[in-house]
C-alpha cells in the first residue's frame, strides 16, 4: 500500500506569527498552544474561525518539511501533561544547542545526559554532575560555574531539577530521543506500553519492564488489582492519576479568581 503523502499546507500571517512565538518559548503545554493560537488569531485574522489546533499544526508541518523542522507533540514524563515543541531534525541534538551554549558548556550536558541515562531512576544528583568538570572539553571550568550553567539548561528547558537533582525536559526527550538511541543503545530504557524513551517511571520488580508513569495511569485506569501486563505478578507501586485537562483548567480558573478576589480586599 502506497504512503499518503502529507498536502502542502498555506502559511498565513497567522501561522507565522504562530510559529515565531513558538520558536521563542522552545516548548509549551498544550493549554497555552491553545492560548497562543487564539492569540495570532485576534491579532491578524479576527473574524476567522480559529482551526482545530491538529489541523492548524499538520498545516504548518506540511511546509516546515522541507526545512527538516517539525512541530512535535509530545507528555511530560512526570504527569502526563501535552506538550509542543519546534524540533530541527537536520542536526544532531547536542548541536542544536551551539547556539546558546559554549563548547565547555555542551560537554557538561553532554555529562550530565549520560548519567541521567545510566541512572535507574532517571535522575542525576548535582554532586555527581559537578564532580565531572575536571573531565569537560574545551575552557576549564569551576564548579560554580557550572552550577550556574545547569540553572541556565533548566532555564532553557533542557533539564528539569528536582530537590537537588536532575532530569531531562520533556523538550529535550522530544528532541533528543533518536540521538539519545542511537547514542546509548545499551543504556536505553523504552516503555512497554508505549515503546517511547523513557527516562523516569515505574519497573516491575520481578521481569523489569518498564513503563512511563502516564502510561502506567491509564493502563491501570479503574483497576484495584493491578498486574504486569508482561509478567503478570502484582504492580507493588502506587498508581498515580490520569492527567485530566478539564481539573487542570478549572483549577488554574480557581487559583486566579482567588488570587484577584484577595487583590481586590488589600
């Protein structure tokens, strides 16, 4: 059976100034994709009805094509939330980070990745990271600086830190997954239900599959006896909640009502 090949769409000032706000933030939820669409729409093309935001990404995909660059939706590994982000797939995914960072700087990712891959967990404590940059390539540098150049890669959405340790971003998984493969093929974890990247989640204790703790929300959805879907002995892990949109949204109504309702009384 033949590929359906992909029609090439129309770029409108919509979706440029679309792209271009995207292209300054790196990665966004899904919730303000939404928002920022709405937004290019008041802007330049008020009395349009607003497309279906697959649509209107498919659209402007079909012309980044070319330019080997894409818009990738992807979840945060931690709760599940949908994410967007401008991934370039013409260049290796440390380089695509030259830009931004010097050569000294790229290398202490480039550590930092590698013990967040070999993990069990998924994490990298600080320590460890630091206690790597006598090894770094290029300008020697101390351990304060690098301190701060790991604040600048969480700043910039490329690692994520937890009470002392640290993550990718879910930007960086977006980006990085087929480096991160064919990088280190030994070291990868995938998740069995999925079969994504994984970085953090949960393991069985008796085969050792593993899944993504969204996936492991909506496999055991609704299920007080949950089992392996490999091995079937019994999941011993708590099983943590299916990320809902709609509690999200109305959640974030309430916090921001409550906060201008106590503006209003000082």
């Amino acid at each position: 059976m033949q590929g359906s090949t992909r029609r090439m769409g129309v770029m409108t000032d919509v979706h440029r100034r679309f792209l271009q706000l995207l292209m300054t933030h790196g990665v966004l939820e899904e919730w303000d994709v939404k928002r920022l669409q709405k937004h290019c729409y008041k802007v330049h093309d008020r009395n349009a009805t607003v497309e279906k935001l697959e649509d209107f990404i498919n659209n402007i995909n079909s012309v980044l094509e070319s330019l080997y660059i894409e818009i990738k939706k992807g979840v945060t590994e931690d709760d599940g939330r949908p994410i967007y982000a401008l991934v370039n797939l013409a260049t290796t995914s440390i380089s695509k980070m030259a830009s931004d960072f010097a050569e000294n700087e790229l290398d202490l990712f480039r550590k930092a990745l590698e013990l967040i891959i070999d993990s069990d967990t998924g994490f990298a404590s600080s320590t460890n990271i630091l206690n790597l940059v006598d090894q770094l390539k290029g300008k020697k540098m101390r351990k304060k600086e690098a301190e701060h150049v790991l604040q600048k890669f969480v700043q910039n959405k490329w690692l994520i830190e937890k009470e002392g340790e640290f993550t990718l971003h879910g930007r960086a998984i977006l980006e990085m997954e087929q480096y991160i493969r064919e990088t280190y093929p030994d070291a990868v974890k995938v998740c069995n239900i999925c079969h994504s990247l994984l970085i953090q989640g949960q393991s069985c204790d008796t085969c050792g599959i593993r899944m993504h703790l969204p996936c492991v929300a909506k496999y055991f959805q609704s299920n007080s006896d949950p089992h392996c879907p490999h091995c079937n002995d019994y999941w011993p892990h708590e099983i943590p909640e299916v990320f809902d949109p709609e509690k999200e949204r109305e959640a974030g109504i309430s916090k921001s009502s409550k906060k201008s309702s106590r503006s209003r009384q000082h």
